[in-house]
C-alpha cells in the first residue's frame, strides 16, 4: 500500500509544477480559463474585493497613524504635525504635504537605490483627491491668523505590494486623519511657538489652544479599482492581475457617494455600461470600507479604557 501511495504522490507534486509551469509560461490563458468558470486565480468571485483590516496608532511617535491591509497589499500612514507661518494668501490655513513611499522590501520590482516610477504618481493623485473631496478643511489647522498654523505631513509606506495601491494607501490616510489627534501649543519666550505634553505642560505654560482635539473630517473619499478584461470586471486586482491585464478603472466616491475622482488607465475604449457598473462597485465598496473604519475606532477606544 506504501509503495503504491509514492507514485500517487509523486503524480501529485508534478501535477503542481505543471500547473505553476502553465501558470508562468501563459499568464494570459491561465487567467482566462479561470474567469471562464466565474473565479479568479487567487480562488475570490471576480467582483470580490479582497480582506481588509486597519489599525490606528500603529507608530506611537506621529500624531496619528495606521497600519492597512488589502490583501497581502500592506501600508503603513503616520501624520507628523509641524507648526509653520501659513501661506501669504491663506492666512487663516494649514498646509497638507503628502508623500507616497516604496522602499525595496515592498516589491522585486523595487530596486535599491532607486525610486519607483509609480510612488510620484500615487503622491499627486492621493494629495488631489484628500484636497478635491473636502475631507480636510484647512482652516482647522489655523493657530493664529497670519501667525502660526499646523503643517501636516502625510507620510504613507508600502510594506508589500500586492496590486490595487492607491486603493490601500487611500484608506490608510483616511485612517490616519482619523486617528490624528491635534497637540496642545504654547508660545515661548522669544514668541516661537512649541507643542506641550502632559497635564504637566497643561498647568506651566499658556496655551494657543486649551485641549487636544481630533480634526473635523468632511466627506470621506475612498475608493475602488477594476480590471477590466474582456466582459469581465474584477475588482480590487492582486499584481499578478494587474500584471496581465491592460486596462483599469479607479472610481474614489466620497461618503455621501458623491463620485470624486474616476481615471481610466491603457486599453480600449470602454463602454458607459462598464463605467456605471465599476462605479456602483466602488459605492458598495465604500459601505464596507465605512464599517471596518468605524470598527478600528471602536477598538482603538477599547484599548484605551482596557
């Protein structure tokens, strides 16, 4: 019976590198004999989107920070507060910068020494659409008209790159504004002004502002990518999908499902029908989005008592 149960599974792992040789050699064939059974490669429905967790205050020193995951798609989002002199023509304003970042670890394709492509792109399309959505209203980042207001410094990092990044990184700077958690101010002797910790720094200084406070958030965008492929539509694509398929549809919706931003990337012209069926996707999507955001606060502040 042993012997006879070698050969099975000798049949069994060729089977495998057979399977994965196909997989290599014919991306395209491979993909297409699964969306012909209504499945993807990684075993989800084509317009499934991927599990999704997120944890605020993952980096204890930022003011507010989250750590996402979309998948195997991992980021990391921290925003830093900086005191600064605000624009000449916004005196009642803080300022936003936002950096997308891709070390080396996230990716193969990353190399050392070397800046990916896409992290620019990503910067400018997340700081458009964190500023076009209202989310962030900047005049709550005033301290003293034509004096002092807050720089806030968006920082994202991608841990692992595993397809739909703007996707997660979105989600990661909604979260860390979420979490963001404005600092008490003093001003000092030679009328600089300085961030103050503790209830001891409550009591020896006085205060620009009286109590820490979250930031006011507006309509909260987030968003939805699909491949599309032939008639079929996949939502929340891995890389390896992303790395076959040509043409791609990125629909942001705010939360009153408001469509924010929508940007198509290579292939054909794309039907009207396809168009309206990614964006009602990236709505549905969003209320999912809602829930997981709404429960991270709820542990947060579990932790907290706890």
């Amino acid at each position: 019976m042993a012997a006879e149960a070698k050969p099975a599974a000798a049949s069994g792992v060729a089977g495998e590198m057979e399977v994965e040789a196909y997989r290599r050699l014919f991306p395209v064939a491979f993909l297409e004999r699964h969306l012909g059974e209504s499945v993807r490669i990684d075993a989800r429905r084509l317009r499934e989107a991927r599990p999704t967790t997120v944890a605020l205050g993952a980096v204890s020193s930022a003011h507010g920070s989250a750590l996402v995951r979309l998948g195997d798609t991992a980021m990391l989002a921290s925003v830093k507060l900086e005191v600064m002199s605000p624009p000449a023509e916004h005196p009642d304003e803080g300022s936003v910068a936002v950096e997308f970042h891709m070390p080396p670890i996230c990716s193969p394709l990353v190399r050392p020494g070397r800046s990916a492509e896409v992290a620019p792109v990503i910067s400018k399309a997340l700081e458009d659409v964190l500023m076009s959505s209202g989310m962030l209203n900047l005049k709550d980042l005033c301290l003293i008209t034509g004096k002092a207001s807050w720089l806030a410094y968006l920082d994202i990092y991608c841990l692992n790159a595993d397809g739909s990044l703007f996707d997660a990184a979105l989600i990661s700077a909604v979260a860390a504004f979420t979490h963001l958690e404005i600092p008490l101010v003093s001003v000092g002797d030679d009328g600089r002004l300085f961030t103050v910790g503790g209830n001891d720094g409550k009591n020896k200084f006085e205060l620009v502002n009286r109590e820490k406070r979250k930031l006011t958030l507006g309509d909260i965008p987030l968003s939805l990518t699909c491949a599309l492929h032939k008639d079929s539509i996949l939502a929340d694509p891995t890389s390896e999908e992303e790395s076959i398929i040509e043409t791609y549809v990125t629909v942001v919706v705010d939360s009153s499902d408001r469509l924010v931003s929508l940007q198509k990337v290579g292939g054909a012209v794309t039907s009207m029908a396809t168009i309206k069926e990614c964006i009602s996707l990236a709505k549905e999507r969003r209320q999912s989005l809602r829930e997981i955001l709404i429960d991270s606060v709820k542990a947060m502040e579990v932790d907290q008592t706890g």
